[in-house]
C-alpha cells in the first residue's frame, strides 16, 4: 500500500511541479501510463457509437513518432496532411480537367463518385473532413491522378490545355517535351531540372518498351501529379 | 528481510520519481513533458538560426527566438539537414491558406524571405481565405451545414464557423469567439458576412451559446457540451485539472482538486458521481459536473428553454435537475476556484485561460504543419516549439490572422 501509494505521489509530484506551463494540459490523459489512463477514469469517448470515427490510436501514434524523434522533433518537421476534397477540386480545375465529367473512369466522376474515399466531413456524425490520408483515400487519389493525365495530356497534345493558374503556358513543347514552367503549374511548386529530366525520362522509357509517346507522357503526369500532392 | 526489500523499492520509487520530476522539469520554465530532457531541445534544431530572422523569413518570434535552449543540443539529422524551399512552402501555404495551388506569376515572384512574406500576406487577404477558414472550423467544431437535415425546428449548423470565421477574418480577438455578446449568428454570402444575432433566446457568449452547436452536441446531462468547449479550447480530453495530493481512493486513485464531496453522490442519487468501485469517476466529473448545468436548458434543437431540456440516463430517462450535478452548496465554476455566474461568465473564464491561447497556437500549428489534431490524432506540440508564437499571439491582441502569418513565416515552416 506504500508503494503504491509513494508511486502515486511521486508521479503526481513531477506532474505538479510543471503544471505552470500553459501546455502541460496538453499532455493530460494522452499518456497511456498517466494515472488519468482508461485503467483510473473512465473514457467515455470510446464507448460505442460515441463518434470515435477517425480517432487515431495513441500508442501507434507513439510508437510511430518515436521512429523519428523526440516529441519536439516531429512537431517541428512537416508531416504529410490529405489535400481537403475541395481542394483536390480545386486542383483538377485549375489543369484543366472537367470536373463534371459522366464519363465512366473519368476523372471527374472518380473525383465526385469518391467523396467518401477521399474522407470528407460527416457532420452529422461529428466527424470533420480526414486530415491524415487513409490508404483508401490514396488509392482513390491515386486513380483520380491517373484519369486526369490522360485528360491533361490530350488537351496538351491538341493545344486546347488551359491550366488558369498559369495561363498561357504550355505544358509540351513542340518536340513533344515537358516544359520547366508546365511542370512547376502540374506540381504547385517550381521544377526543378531534375523534374523535367525525369518526366522526359518517362517519355523515352515508355517508348523504348513500346508504348506510344502520349502513353510516355501520361505515364509522366500521372507520376509527377502523384508525387506532389499525395505524399509519395 | 522483507523489511530490506521493501525499503530497496522505496528508495528506488523515489529515486525514479525524483529522476523523473528532474528529468521532466529541466527546460526551465518551459515545462516541456514531452521534448524535455531528451537531448533534442530547439537550437540547432532549426540549424542554429533565429526562427525570428528576417534572414531566415522568420517573423520576430520573442525574445529567445522561439528556443531558449541549448544550440549544441540537437543532432537529430531529420531537423539539421533541413533546408530552406520557399517554393515548396508557399505550395503548401497556398493548400492552406486559399485552398489551391499558387499561380505560376506566385512562384516566379518569390525568390526570398520578403518576397515570400508578401505572398502570404497576399493569401490572408485572399477571398478564398475567407472560404478555406469557414471549411477549418466547421472540421475544428465538427459541424457544418453541408450534409445536414434541415426543418423540423433544427438551427443552422453553419453559424458557430461562419461566426468563428468573421472573428478571423475581420482580425477581432480570438476571444470574441467565446465571449461576443452580440451578432454572434452571422451569415456569409458570396464572401461578404451578414451580421445577426441568434435567436434561440437564452444568454449570449459567443459560439457557447450556438444553437447549431447546441443541438450537435445535445447529449445526457449536457456533458458533451463540455466535453466540446474542452476539447475544441483546452486541446486536451478531460480530466482537465490535477491535484498535486491525489489520493488513493476506491480502485485508483483521486487526481481531481475539487473536494471529491463537491459533486452529486451517493446511493440515493441518480447517477452516483463519487463512485470510486471501478474507475474514479469525480476525477472528471468534478470539473465536468460545475459547467455542465449551464448548458441544461439549451433544448434538442439549440434553443433555449425556461427549464432544464436534457435527460439523465437512468431509469425512465427523466429530465436532469440541479441536484444531479451539484449538492445544493456549490455554485458554477469553469475550474476549481474560478466560479461563474452564467454562461456569459463562464465565457470570460475559459477566455482567460492561458491553456485557451495554447490551444489555438497549436491546433493552427498542427494546420499549418500537416500534422493530425492536437485532440484526435494527439499531435501534442511542445510548448519550446510555440512558447513564442503563444506570446506573440497573446501580446497583441490575439489575431488569428497575426498567429497565421508568424507560423506560415516561421524557421520551421519553411525547411524542408
């Protein structure tokens, strides 16, 4: 009963000790062997049907993280979030694909069909919009990446491609290349000389095992478009 | 002999204990539970530069450059081998901030810190702002309209965000979302927002008195209604306040500094709030049980009745009573010692909580980091990492707008 007793002191007693700094309370039942843990006071929240939908377990959040580092480590390292639905959206828009496509595999109906793959908010259920990508949500963006390329090719290759985020700029050059500035529009980001060496890579790779030049640069987009905005 | 060995445990118990108490406690003040004591404190963490640098497109960030820690500490490779991109920071920020990707004209015209600050500054003004903010905290108070019944007496579920949203956008202090006494159920059209009042009658203080929130998180006993303002303004899950004496009690121990008679107990009660048999139920019921009857008379649908509205989960399901939570003595209370009259009160309580800055510095970090939430994915952020940020936000006025911008500027944020 001593020891017991003397544990619960002398943990509480460092837990005292710093409990004036504003984020202590940050830590609160988190800790799995706090003495505030499910084994001491009773955690509601994960009783049934009590909107635990999407709550991430802490000890693989723990266990995860400590691959990496200290708590401050990661939290000062970029993770990587799921793209919002509407921005997604937004993002197929802006390079030109018809996000009000019907047509079977298109990707926009891939886009509007996959809403819930993609984890948007049930409110009703209390759940916002997924911010950590599940593997459903990647597989699906990854098919959305895939159909929007064919789409993005064939309107580059035709001369019609309106990208609105950089208007006037092409994608493919004349000789049938990517450009510096169509792939910087693809990714958000400025590319860089290896982007351009790789997506044309892509391009002779496809050809030389008997793919068509448009199947190259399909192969190309889809690859950089996924590399960009689904943590790949 | 036996007698040996159980003073060799309590000489290591304490041992440990001490060791931990050190071990925890030795950032100064700072209190970091979690990074502290680890080896990996902040200097070098950020390539031993001033996260306040303009050099580093840092905005001043307080006086010890947001670290305050040993810059030869560090030698974790993930941080030191960061670069600056601010490329690949204003991509990520335009996600952020507007929702889409940044234009060619964006890119090409950042090539430094000043520039790169512009363009923020650029996005916050943006209309799409004001759009991806609303989208932010509807997810932030897990409600919306989007997908949501409507008729039959239910309220906009759009209001508490879209209210959040002018607080935001209109850069009035982030308090005014628990505390504004009037126009606190905007509307938002074609991004101009429509002041109005709410009308489900009852007190006023900002969003805690919804009727869209209200009614979401219309529950037994009102109890997550508080659960909501703990987790949605505190960031952490309750048990939200520890003694420094627990006491063992019952099967565990009693962790809560109320006295433990403080809430509705006993065989006779409905709901025994003392019960100690399998779990300490007063550890959270404490802070929970002296809040939760302020909320009782907001009805199913967020309005405000003349009488208490929500039920108690025993037999019958009768309507809860002030008895049900609080012998006859106690009076309301956003924390031990800190009693409050009415919601409005009680508005003013949880705004003046320094955990309520803390909270938003860290949920907005996590945003802007592409971490999960503080709450839900416990994406924790130590508080050597925003101690600056906390005091920037705090020192002036508390504008969201400000935070956004010294995070989206920040060492941290724009390494790769």
């Amino acid at each position: 009963m001593k020891i017991k007793a003397l544990t619960i002191l002398t943990v509480l007693g460092f837990a005292a000790g710093c409990s004036s700094a504003p984020n202590d309370v940050l830590v609160g039942d988190m800790d799995p062997n706090s003495l505030a843990s499910d084994q001491n006071t009773q955690h509601h929240m994960q009783d049934p049907n009590t909107g635990e939908n999407g709550i991430s377990d802490p000890n693989s959040v723990h266990a995860e993280q400590a691959q990496v580092g200290s708590a401050e480590v990661i939290a000062r390292l970029h993770s990587c979030s799921k793209i919002t639905y509407s921005s997604m959206g937004n993002i197929l828009k802006n390079h030109g694909v018809n996000t009000g496509s019907t047509a079977q595999n298109s990707a926009g109906l891939l886009y509007k069909g996959g809403a819930s793959a993609l984890g948007v908010a049930n409110y009703g259920g209390r759940v916002p919009e997924m911010i950590i990508p599940s593997t459903a949500a990647l597989s699906k963006e990854f098919d959305i990446m895939v159909a929007a390329s064919i789409e993005i090719q064939a309107a580059a290759k035709a001369g019609t491609l309106n990208m609105t985020a950089c208007p006037g700029t092409p994608l493919i050059d004349t000789t049938g290349n990517f450009t510096k500035d169509g792939l910087s529009c693809l990714m958000g980001k400025p590319a860089t000389a290896d982007h351009l060496s790789i997506a044309n890579d892509a391009i002779l790779q496809a050809t030389s095992q008997g793919l068509t030049k448009d199947q190259g640069q399909q192969i190309a987009i889809a690859s950089i478009l996924e590399a960009a905005h689904t943590c790949e | 002999m036996k007698g040996e060995e159980q003073m060799r445990h309590l000489r290591w118990l304490a041992a440990t204990g001490l060791t931990v108490a050190l071990t925890a406690c030795g950032n100064g003040g700072s209190g970091t539970l979690l990074g502290g004591g680890n080896g990996d404190t902040t200097g070098s963490a950020n390539g031993g530069s001033d996260p306040g640098s303009p050099a580093q497109g840092g905005t001043p960030q307080g006086d010890d450059g947001g670290n305050g820690a040993d810059p030869n500490a560090n030698s974790n490779p993930n941080i030191d081998q960061r670069q600056v991109n601010y490329g690949e920071a204003l991509r990520t920020a335009a996600l952020k901030l507007v929702g889409d990707l940044p234009t060619l004209a964006d890119m090409k015209a950042v090539t430094d810190a000043t520039s790169y600050g512009a363009q923020i500054d650029k996005y916050l003004a943006d209309p799409r702002f004001v759009t991806r903010q609303l989208q932010w905290w509807r997810d932030t108070f897990k409600t919306g309209q989007p997908g949501m019944k409507t008729g039959n007496g239910l309220p906009s579920f759009d209001t508490a965000a879209t209210f959040a949203t002018e607080v935001v956008v209109n850069d009035r202090p982030y308090t005014d979302i628990l505390t504004a006494s009037t126009n606190t159920c905007p509307t938002l059209t074609a991004g101009t927002f429509t002041d109005a009042s709410c009308t489900n009658g009852g007190p006023t203080s900002g969003v805690l008195t919804d009727p869209g929130l209200q009614s979401q998180y219309y529950a037994n006993m009102a109890f997550r209604r508080v659960r909501f303002i703990q987790e949605t303004f505190v960031c952490s899950k309750m048990p939200a306040e520890f003694s420094p004496t627990p006491q063992v009690m019952g099967s565990g121990a009693y962790t809560s500094p109320w006295p433990f008679a403080s809430i509705t107990g006993g065989t006779t009660a409905k709901i025994n709030f003392q019960d100690t048999s399998a779990v300490i139920c007063a550890n959270c019921h404490t802070t929970m049980n002296h809040m939760a009857p302020l909320f009782g008379n907001f009805d199913m649908n967020g309005q405000y009745q003349t009488t208490i509205q929500v039920l108690v989960p025993s037999t019958g399901n009768p309507k809860a009573t002030r008895a049900d939570w609080l012998p006859a003595a106690e009076n309301y209370a956003w924390r031990n010692g800190q009693q409050v009259a009415d919601i409005p009160a009680l508005g003013k309580a949880i705004a003046a909580d320094p955990a309520v800055a803390q909270c938003i510095v860290t949920r907005e970090w996590n945003y802007a980091m592409s971490r999960g939430d503080v709450v839900n994915d416990t994406a924790t952020v130590p508080s050597i990492v925003t101690d600056s940020l906390v005091k920037d936000f705090t020192s002036n006025g508390m504008k969201v707008k400000r935070l956004l911008r010294n995070i989206f500027t920040a060492d941290d944020f724009v390494k790769f």
